[in-house]
C-alpha cells in the first residue's frame, strides 16, 4: 500500500533555548546543518528511496531538506501546507510554560493571532490523504516540524489528547509510517 517518512528538522537556536519557533522563521545552527547532514547520508545508506521530499517553507526546514536532497540525490518541492503551526502570543515563549501547556488542551483555541490545533490538523489531514491516493505508487519525504509530527502521528494512530500533548521527535529523526 505504501508508506511516508516524515523528517523533523535540524536544530535551531530556540531549540536551545527552549523556546516555541511554531511559524517564526528560525535558522539551523551548525549542529542543525551537520544533523540534516547526517541525515542524508543516513538514508543513502539505508536505502531508503522516495520520488519526492517535500518541505515547510520555514527555513529550518527547507535548509534541512536541501541538505538531504543533495545527498540522495532526491528531489525536493516547497509544501506550505507542512509550515508549523503559528502559536501567536506564544511564539517566542518557553515551550514548557505552564499557560502555554494549558493553553495547548483547548484544540480550538488560536493562541491570540495563530492557527488552532484544529486547523492545522485540517491541513495536514488533507495532505496526508492526496500523499495516501498516491501511496502505491510514489513514496515521499516529508520535512517539517514537531508540531506537525503530533498530527501526522495522529493520522496513523489512536493518540489520546496527553499523548498528542507528549509526543515529538528529535530533530531529524526519521519516521516511517505505512498506509
């Protein structure tokens, strides 16, 4: 039936810091570029082959995804549906804030000038199923960020609303999922 791998992006400086990027245009550090890096070869390595990577047009993701492309040899195309969410007057703010996890329980809420958890489920639900109409034909990369990880997570399995709050992945692993 086919599969999808999805790509956290490589560190940025908020990572350090603790702090929310959602859709402020953070940059990689060094260690983000030697991660995405690392990355390429990787799945060179491993074999792992895909059509197409697709990417957020945040550059801590575009810049992670053209160094994979360039590795593999796979090309890559700007999705802005896979931008991460914007968490408006959260931005900037510690990520492990105790308003900004309370905040994070209501999926409707929109953080004050930024996108609910429900909107930007509906994106990515909506790119996920076009990805799934072609699964058996074309498998692709996909490049992005944590907060869009917890929703394509969500789309393969049952998550209650503390495991969505839990989940992430590290930046640039990679994740398989099968449809």
């Amino acid at each position: 039936m086919g599969c999808v791998y999805f790509v956290r992006h490589g560190q940025t400086v908020w990572n350090v810091e603790n702090k929310i990027c959602g859709a402020t245009d953070i940059a990689l550090t060094e260690l983000g570029h030697q991660q995405a890096i690392e990355t390429g070869k990787m799945l060179k390595k491993q074999g792992i082959q895909a059509d197409e990577i697709l990417y957020s047009p945040l550059i801590r993701a575009a810049e992670t995804a053209r160094h994979i492309s360039e590795i593999t040899g796979i090309p890559g195309r700007m999705e802005p549906r896979l931008k991460e969410q914007n968490y408006g007057k959260w931005e900037s703010t510690a990520r492990d804030g105790l308003a900004f996890k309370k905040a994070k329980e209501d999926f409707c809420c929109r953080y004050e000038g930024g996108e609910s958890m429900l909107q930007l489920a509906q994106r990515i639900y909506n790119l996920l199923d076009e990805i799934q109409k072609e699964a058996d034909r074309k498998t692709y990369i996909l490049v992005a960020h944590n907060g869009i990880a917890r929703v394509v997570n969500s789309y393969f399995y049952e998550m209650s609303n503390q495991e969505y709050a839990a989940f992430g992945v590290k930046n640039c692993a990679v994740v398989r999922y099968d449809f």
